[in-house]
C-alpha cells in the first residue's frame, strides 16, 4: 500500500515537541485511512505553532495520547511506500513515540521532488530553494477544499498528494519525443536551451548597456516570460495553443533583434 502522512505539531524538535494531529491517506485514490488529534503529554502550550496550524490547548483536550493509539503502527506497517511534504520531519517525530516505517518501505519526499524541478521549469525560482508546501500546491493548481486551511494535516496530505501527481504527470511528458498540442510540436529542451542562451545575453547586455543593447533587453525579457509561461502550461496539463504561438513570435523577434545592424 502506498500512503502519504502529515504531522501538525507543538513545534519542530522531535525531542521537545509532540504531535498534535496526524493524518493519513491513500495515495493512489486519496482516501483518508487516519485523521485524529492528540492530547500532549509534556507541553502544556505552543503559542508559535497555534500560530500557524490554529491548534489550541484546548482543541486537544481529552483526546487520545498518541503513544496509546496502536492503529498507527499497524497502518504504517501495511505501507511499502510513504510519501510527505519534508516527510522526515514527519517520520522523526513518529519515531520519538515508537512509529517506525517498515525496513523495506519507500521513503518518498515530495518536497524534494518539487524542489528538483522548480527551479527549471520557472526562471525566477532558483533551484534548491525549498518551497512552502502552499506555495508549490497552488503554483501546480491546487485548491484547498471550500472552508479548509493548510496546516490542517489532512488538507496537507491532499495537497502533497495533487503536487506528487502533477510532477509525475510533468515528468511522463518530458520523457516523451515531444510535446504535441494540436499541430504545434515544440520540445521542452529547447525552450530551456533558448532560455539559457537569452539569459547570458541579457546579462551581457546589461553590462555593456549600449543603446542597440538597451533596444531589445525588453524583447528577450519577454521571450523568457513567454517560455516560463508555456512551461508552467505545460507543467500543469494545459492544452494553451495561444501561448504555444506566443512563445514562437517571441522566438523569431528575438532572433531578428539579435541581427540588428
């Protein structure tokens, strides 16, 4: 079976904290397994993070220690693969009381997939900067359902779920020959390939920042923002023939400036 978990807590130590929610689903249909909250044992309360999950003392109270619900083991154990949002965070804090993922299990940490691709398919988001889990949900096309908040666990769950199913949509599609909307065939690489050429040049440019120069920067500063844009259609199942032509005219403006006389 395969799962993906989130934890909502008292904050980030898993010596210190403790959990407060904890939430499971299925990752293939996205049926909730497990959703409970949990009384504290150690703290009392946890200004900082009732800041951000608005889980209160009092929310808790009289719930179930976690450490008294053997439910959880027996789910994760049923669980070859277990996917999360900075899911070792997650899974150090099950681990401090006593749930422990199978040996064999796949440990699936789909901020780290985002974060691998992020920074290729969008120019203006470096590679290896981690993004909110929200950030990267809506920029994939998330919704939260209509009355629910991230930092619910549940709602984080759903949402690393659409995240880890729109790259692995993504990822099918680049490995392909190409891309083929209606009659337009452009391929992925290319665009990136193009994108790397007009970022040296702009740079170059601006450096020199001679009048013939300063005339087309805004011309392949365009083009950068129509292949970003293509890209993220692209990235999220879009069918956006207008911006496929977009990206071609810029293409060839470019070009032509680039032999200006």
């Amino acid at each position: 079976m395969r799962i993906i978990l989130d934890t909502e807590t008292t904050g980030l130590s898993p010596v210190d904290d403790e959990i407060l929610e904890l939430s499971i689903i299925d990752a293939d249909n996205g049926e909730v397994l497990h959703s409970k909250r949990y009384d504290t044992m150690l703290r009392f309360e946890w200004p900082a993070a009732e800041r951000i999950n608005g889980i209160s003392p009092r929310d808790v109270r009289g719930c179930t220690e976690i450490g008294s619900d053997h439910d959880i083991q027996r789910l994760i154990d049923q669980a070859d693969w277990i996917g999360g949002w900075n899911i070792e965070y997650d899974l150090s804090m099950l681990s401090a009381v006593g749930v422990m993922p199978r040996p064999d299990a796949e440990i699936v940490d789909v901020m780290e997939m985002d974060v691998d691709l992020c920074g290729m398919i969008t120019p203006d988001h470096p590679a290896g900067r981690w993004r909110k889990l929200a950030v990267a949900a809506e920029w994939w096309g998330y919704q939260p359902p209509e009355g629910k908040m991230y930092h619910s666990s549940i709602v984080d769950c759903l949402a690393t779920r659409h995240v880890y199913n729109q790259i692995r949509k993504y990822r099918s599609r680049k490995d392909t020959d190409r891309l083929v909307y209606g009659s337009s065939r452009i391929h992925m690489e290319d665009i990136m390939r193009d994108a790397g050429i007009i970022q040296q040049q702009l740079l170059q440019m601006m450096r020199s920042g001679t009048d013939h120069d300063m005339m087309i920067i805004d011309e392949l500063n365009h083009a950068l923002s129509a292949g970003a844009r293509y890209m993220r259609a692209i990235a999220h199942g879009a069918q956006y023939h207008d911006q496929i032509d977009d990206y071609k005219e810029l293409q060839q403006r470019v070009i032509d400036a680039l032999h200006m006389p």
